[in-house]
C-alpha cells in the first residue's frame, strides 16, 4: 500500500530535538516499511533536507510550529500526491482538511494525548474527524477511554497499542556495553557508592519532580548515600525560567542529598544516564497518557515507581517491576514507595530484571509496528461512514438482512465491523490461552501481557504480516467473519458510492473559502446530507 | 533585506532607560522604508528589554504615529493585529488606526517579529485618579468589549484564547499557595518566611472556595457561546491604556487581547483600584460596575462570575509569586509589610462582597 504518516507541528521526524510521537514514528519505520511504500510528512528543520529517502522511506518536510500554517503544507502536499492510507498522528484537526483533499484514502489516527478535549477540537469538528477515520490507536487505555467518554459513538474504532523502546540502545548499566560509561558518568558527577535516583522529564508541576525533591529531606534521614540526577531541560538558564523552575531550584538549593542537573540531554545518549542510575522515579500528577520513559527504564533494567495517574501504571505489575503511588501529590507518598524499594535489595534487583523481560519480550518496536500493520489492514478493509446513517444502518442493514441466509447471531450486532470482530476475539483468545493474573491491581497490563506472550510463542513477531487471517481460523469465528464480511462489501460499495458524491459536492462547495471556512462547510455538507436522506 | 533575529536584551544601571540594541534600530529604519512616510523624527518611547519588544514615536509630515516593535510570535501578533484593524475598520471603535505599508500590508515581519505602525492619538490625557476617572475607564472597556464582539482573526494568526482556561489558571493559584509555603519553610529563617506561613492558609482556603463557586457557577454554559460571541479581553487595561482624546476615551496597546469572558478586565480593574486605595469601598466598586454595564450590559450569571473572580486573593498571588526566584532577597522586612498591607485590604473586601452579591439578581439572563 501507499502509505503516508503524518507527524504533528511541533518537532521534527527522525526526532533530532526529541518527542515521543516523533520517537514512537521513528522506532516503527524499519518494520513498516519492509511491507508497505511510506512517506513521512512532518516539519521542516534546519538540519535537514526537505526531502530525501532513507531505507525506503520517503521524508517530506514543511514548515510548521503553527498548526495553521502546517495544515496548509499538508494540504499542498496531498493536492499533488494520492494514498491509500493516510495515519494522522494526534491530530484530530487535520483530519477534516486532509478527507477534503483525499476523499478515497483511508485515514488511520495515533492519538497520544487529549487533543480530543473539547478547548482543543470543537465538538461538532470532532464528530465529524471521528466518522471519517477508519480507526483510532491510543498509547494506553487511559487514553482512548478518555475519548471513549466524550464520544462514544467512536468506541468501536478505538485500539491500544502501547509503544515501544529500542532494547538495544537502552540496556543496563550492568550490560558489558554499559559497564564503562555508568561508571564514568558516576565517578564524573560524584556519583560513585551512591543509590542514584533518576527523573527524567519536563521540568513542569505536571510532572512533578517537586515532589520527589520535597521526599528527599525525610529519605536522607533513612538513607545515607542517596543521590538524584534530574534528566529534564531548561534548569540552568537564567532568563526565561518558568516560575516552576524556580521553585524546584529554590527548593533544591536547601537539600543535603546531591542532585545532579544534566539540562536537555539528546535523545540519542539519554541511554547511558538510565544506565548510571539504580531506581527509575516518574512522579507525575497529571493524568498522563503514558510516559515514554516508562520503557526506557524498564528497558534499561531498572526497578520503576510510578504515579496512579492517566496511563502510566498500566505497565507496572506491581512488586514485579515496580510499584505505583496511589496519591501522588503528597510527598510522604515517594518517601513510603522508595523506602519500600530501596530497603529490600535483592527485590530491588530482581525488579529491575523483569523490567528488562518484559522490555524485551513486549515492548519492542517490532511487537508495535506488527499492531499498527494490523490495524492498517483493518483499515483497508472497512469503509469510513461519511454517509448518511440512515442509508446504511438502517436501510441498507434491512436489505441486505433480507437477501443473506436466516438470522444468525451476529445480526444482534449489526454495527460490528469486521475489524472489531477481529479484534474482540483476538483479546478473548490471548485471555484464554492464559487465566487472569491475580496477583496484579491494574488488569489491563496483564491482559495485553498475556496477549503478546501469546503471539510471541506462537509465530515470531515480525513474521505477522498475514496475522489477521490466521487470527481468524484460528478463532472458530471463520464462518461468521465470512458472512459478515460478504455483508461489509456490499454495505461498503454503496456506501462508497454515496460518499464520493459527498465528497464531489464539498469539494466544490468548499473551492474558493479558507481552510478554516471550508471545516465548518465540511460539517455543515454532512449534516445536511443527512438531514435530506 | 536579511536580518538578524530579534532577542531580548540585557539592560542595566550601565543602559539608559529607552535603551534599544542598535542592531535593532537598524532594523527599525529598514522597516520605514515599506512605509510612505516622510519621517521627520524617530524617539523610543517605551522599551521591553526582558521580553524584546519597544514602541517609537514617529513624527512625519503627515502628522505623528508609534511604530511597534511587537515581541510576541508574529502568528500570535498577527491575531492582534487583525483584532486592531477589525475595530478600527468594522466597529469604528476609538482605537488608533493601523497605517498600512505602501503595498498596502497591516505589518512588516523582520528579525523574526512583526513590525507595524499606527496613529498616534493627540491629544490624549490620563483619566483622573478618582471615582470620576475609574467611572470613564469602565465605560471605555465596555464598550471596547462590546464592540470587539464578532471578531474573526485572519486565516493565518494564532487564535488566542483564554475563554476555557479559568478553572486551570485558578487551579494554578491553588498550587502556587502550596509553593508559596513551602518555600517560606525550607528558608523559614528569613524574616518575612513567619508572617507568609501566617497567611498562606487563609489565602489558599481563598482560592480554593472561587474555584468550587466557579464550577458551580454558569461558567461552563457560558463559554459554549464562543469565542466570537464573547469577544475579546484587553488584558493590559489600566489608567495608562485607557485614556481621554478630543471625542471620548481611546484604548491603545492591543498587542495582548485574546478571546475570555470580557469580565477578567473589569475584575482587574476593580482590584487594582481597591489595591490601590489600600481599601475596598462599596460605592467605588458598585459605581465602576454600573459604568460599565451601561456600555457593555451584564447578566446575573456574569455578575456572579465577576463577584466570584474578585473572590480570588489576586493581589496576594499578584505580588507574592515572586518568592519563587530569590527567595533569600524576597524574603525579608519590606514583604512584611506588604502582606501586612495585603491582609489589611483584604479584610475590607468581604463586607464590600457581601453587599454587593444580590445587585443583579434577577438581571435578565441572555
């Protein structure tokens, strides 16, 4: 297939300055591209070309850091170039303007946060992005549930898939690669026979390392040699601090415990800090949609605390690779969690090697890029419903019901498309191929632990291109999925035909107004087409 | 023409006041030249060196105008600058109007910023300091916002918006208290660190009891009219932007409106005033409200936002947010005396409230 990926506005791909959905893009790219033809359209960046092809992927670049002024390159681009898929990376506002341009493709959307929220995405434009993309992948359940309780018309579209690390950049500060550079970054800043705790991230009141500052003062009364290395940009300039730099500096500069501040530290040596420290803090207070760094630190064998916050715990299998603050604004909260882990230290240790298991044996991008081929191909094989509800749910629903052989029970569900069949039964497979961990407090985790263990011993992951299939013959759902299947044509086909009248008629319509014009007249075209049927 | 990129600039004992980097100055000059504009002389008359931005007066053969250097990101200027033109063109509003470049541009963008260059209002004189004066300023920002309804910024600006964003900046008030102490008890040998620790409580209960008022509030229904509807807030509005010409009150400096509930100003207003007066007194406050309303008329559910806006302890947070950078300067005998001061004011505030929260009841709602 054509594939086209489109990053947001912010920074850009490969992620030279960073970024989690620049990282999550880039750490797919050598496995999506071995199956599919795919340009990646992101922001220009003084370092590099606009164009240019690395191992068969297609880089375009154009100016961004508004969204406005992106939008507008992404649409030039498109009004040249045709796709078959298009995946819009958390940008639910390009998705209107991008269907403008490419009525036939099918649009695929990651999101990573909450750009669904209503300050971000009007409701009526939201309703509308959400009824042409194909499907939704979300970084974690907390994510996609979020969007679940604002729309939830769109929860059949809504897949997790967490993201990935690359397990051979971060490794352990005990792999023999590491061995060297752990000890010469200790020795360097002081660190050497200390328990080094690590924060990495923005230094903001959202992620709070505040709090792991305000626990230091009672650890040090239990803990002689601790130290903590703060990963995160922006402590050292002197103008321009944001007021909650200034606070944590001001509050860090009466401490006894040594806290080492490293400033921006590039993505591509963040490794060897991971791998000079012996306990992974996150102390956010946000509900965040699950940090990256959750990974890099399992990845690079370290025991995690986390925060009961957004998506973040569902990777912890508490006391397994880590343990979780349930109330996270109190400091009192990461004085208990550290002392806990610090104090058992062969628990400390063994934490640290299933973080590093379940890093490799889960987390890894191939596991990520085969999930994405798959909804790829969920895509492809579902049609967006730009048309009138009433055509296809009902009318065509009935006419097709008519002519298809008796009742059976799938009719109970008529809107079930035949991805989500797919993807229901793969979940109920994984779940019974093993019984629930009791052990854990946060089911989801094991539920997706289960699911690629299961994957994982069944077929070698990269091999999964043709999963699908096999997912269904495997599953007794075969004559089902068929009978559906025959039903999705036949609903697709006409929906296709009304659809790209729509499309025709907006496109005209919308010719000569502005792009933020031609959104509203994109939902105004919708809803008056529905409204005549 | 190439330039430079426009940064903030050191200033000190060692600069004077209008103190420009000459680069800039240079750019300045480069940037008249778009204009048609036979320029007799050029002055600063205003400089923000921390933030890089400065105005000019520019006397020319026809007649004086300002030329701003603007320090936001220029898609961000761009929205205020539309929101300027929209006033001056669509509302006839007394707002100076923006002189446009000989190939009939609103700006010019080098350095990296947005330049332009608008009438300089003759005469304009400060309102008097004195119920009189707050009485005209408060009819001026209604009516600046009133006719700043409607307002579409052009395709390419930034839209600022502040109109969902009450419940996150009073929640910021809330977490910056807890800052507040305990900075005050990490550095509680510094001599103001006691009296803050004394206060901070009472502050926060403050804040705290807008915020549950606020979700409470219409708040949530209101902002689902939109931007457009709501129009645009000043942000900066005061006895120095608000000032008398020849046919009535001009408002000038609209580098920073942004889309909200147009009360933020008038609550800022009210604040300011009282803070000023080192009291709150029940006529000022009802008498700056109903000059307002005439130009720009409130509801009952406005007003109750307003009321639980001047709720907030804005002028505690306004002047202790600066602990966070040195503390050690911060906290000593003169900021005793301001929270002094601070709590004193306070304490007339509540009566003054009180009296005041049934005036609009019963206010036709919209």
């Amino acid at each position: 297939m054509k594939i086209l990926m489109i990053c947001t506005e912010k920074l850009p791909v490969p992620p030279v300055l960073g970024g989690a959905i620049q990282t999550y893009i880039s750490g797919n790219l050598p496995y999506l591209s071995r199956f599919h033809e795919i340009t990646v359209l992101g922001i220009s960046e003084r370092s590099l070309p606009n164009q240019e092809t690395i191992d068969g992927v297609h880089y375009v670049r154009v100016p961004g850091q508004i969204l406005e002024i992106y939008r507008e390159g992404v649409i030039k681009y498109l009004e040249s170039t045709s796709f078959d898929l298009i995946h819009i990376f958390n940008r639910p506002r390009l998705v209107l303007p991008v269907r403008k341009v490419a009525p036939e493709a099918k649009i695929t959307l990651s999101m990573h946060n909450d750009m669904f929220n209503p300050d971000k995405i009007s409701p009526e434009e939201a309703t509308a992005a959400l009824e042409e993309v194909s499907n939704i992948v979300t970084v974690s359940d907390y994510v996609g549930n979020v969007i679940r309780n604002l729309y939830p018309q769109a929860t059949a579209k809504i897949t997790t898939i967490y993201s990935g690390v690359d397990t051979e950049q971060f490794l352990p500060g005990y792999h023999p690669k590491m061995q060297k550079i752990r000890n010469e970054i200790r020795q360097e800043h002081g660190l050497e026979n200390k328990t080094v705790i690590m924060f990495a991230g923005r230094l903001s009141h959202n992620k709070g390392v505040d709090r792991l500052i305000r626990a230091l003062p009672e650890l040090s009364k239990k803990f002689k040699d601790l130290a903590v290395v703060v990963v995160g940009s922006s402590w050292f300039s002197e103008d321009n601090i944001t007021d909650y730099v200034a606070y944590v500096r001001a509050m860090t500069k009466k401490l006894t415990i040594p806290v080492v501040t490293t400033g921006f530290v590039s993505p591509s040596v963040i490794q060897n800090w991971f791998a000079a420290a012996d306990l992974f803090v996150c102390t956010s207070q946000w509900n965040e949609p699950l940090a990256r760094v959750h990974y890099e630190a399992m990845a690079a064998g370290l025991p995690i605390l986390t925060t009961a916050r957004g998506g973040n715990p569902e990777v912890i299998q508490l006391n397994e690779n880590g343990l979780v603050v349930e109330n996270p604004e109190n400091p009192i909260g990461f004085v208990e969690k550290i002392t806990e882990i610090l104090s058992d230290k062969s628990k400390m240790k063994n934490m640290g090697i299933k973080g590093r298991e379940l890093a490799v044996s889960l987390y890894k991008w191939d596991r990520v890029a085969s999930e994405i081929l798959g909804v790829w191909g969920d895509a492809i094989h579902t049609s967006s419903s730009s048309v009138p509800e009433t055509l296809t749910d009902i009318y065509v629903e009935q006419e097709i019901i008519k002519d298809l052989v008796s009742a059976d029970s799938i009719e109970a569900k008529p809107t079930d498309t035949k991805s989500n069949y797919k993807q229901k039964s793969t979940l109920e497979k994984k779940v019974e191929a093993r019984p629930t961990d009791t052990k854990s407090n946060y089911k989801q985790k094991s539920t997706l632990e289960k699911k690629v263990e299961a994957e994982v011993k069944q077929e070698p992951i990269i091999e999964l291109d043709n999963k699908p299939e096999k997912e269904i013959e495997n599953n007794g759902m075969k004559d089902k999925s068929k009978t559906h299947s025959v039903r999705d044509m036949i609903k697709e086909s006409l929906r296709e035909s009304v659809r790209k009248t729509i499309i025709e008629q907006m496109i005209i319509d919308s010719n000569e107004v502005s792009t933020e014009d031609s959104i509203s007249n994109l939902i105004r075209e919708l809803k008056r087409r529905r409204n005549i049927e | 023409m190439d330039h430079p990129i426009i940064e903030p600039w050191e200033s000190d004992d060692l600069t004077h006041e209008f103190y420009v980097p000459d680069y800039i100055e240079r750019i300045a000059q480069d940037v008249l030249e778009s204009y048609d504009l036979s320029v007799n002389s050029i002055q600063v008359i205003t400089t923000k060196p921390d933030k890089g931005g400065a105005i000019w007066k520019l006397e020319t053969t026809s007649g004086p105008k300002s030329l701003k250097l603007l320090h936001r990101r220029p898609t961000r200027s761009m929205f205020s600058l539309g929101a300027q033109e929209y006033l001056v063109k669509v509302q006839d509003a007394r707002v100076p109007a923006i002189v446009k470049t000989m190939d009939e541009k609103d700006y010019v963008e080098a350095g990296g910023k947005l330049w332009f260059v608008a009438e300089w209002i003759e005469p304009l004189e400060p309102v008097t300091k004195d119920l009189e004066g707050a009485k005209h300023l408060c009819y001026a920002l209604g009516e600046f916002h009133r006719l700043s309804k409607g307002y579409e910024p052009p395709q390419q600006s930034e839209v600022a918006s502040r109109l969902h964003k009450w419940p996150s900046s009073y929640e910021k008030m809330i977490i910056k208290m807890d800052w507040f102490r305990n900075i005050a008890n990490v550095y509680g040998e510094l001599p103001a660190s006691t009296h803050l620790l004394n206060v901070v409580d009472r502050f926060e209960e403050q804040a705290r009891n807008s915020l549950t008022r606020l979700n409470q509030s219409s708040y949530s229904e209101l902002i689902k009219k939109g931007n457009a509807f709501w129009g645009l807030v000043h942000q900066d509005y005061g006895w120095s932007n608000g000032q008398m010409g020849s046919n009535g009150m001009w408002i000038i400096d609209l580098d920073g409106v942004a889309f909200d509930l147009p009360l933020r100003d008038l609550r800022k207003l009210i604040s300011g005033t009282m803070a000023d007066l080192y009291r709150w007194d029940v006529n000022w406050v009802r008498e700056m409200i109903k000059s307002y309303h005439e130009s720009n008329p409130l509801t009952a559910e406005l007003y109750e936002i307003l009321m639980i806006d001047l709720s907030l302890p804005n002028e505690f947070y306004k002047n202790i947010k600066e602990v966070v950078y040195e503390p050690e300067l911060f906290l000593n005998d003169q900021t005793t005396q301001l929270i002094q001061t601070i709590v004193d004011t306070d304490q007339t505030k509540w009566p003054v409230l009180k009296e005041i929260e049934d005036d609009w009841r019963g206010v036709e709602s919209l």
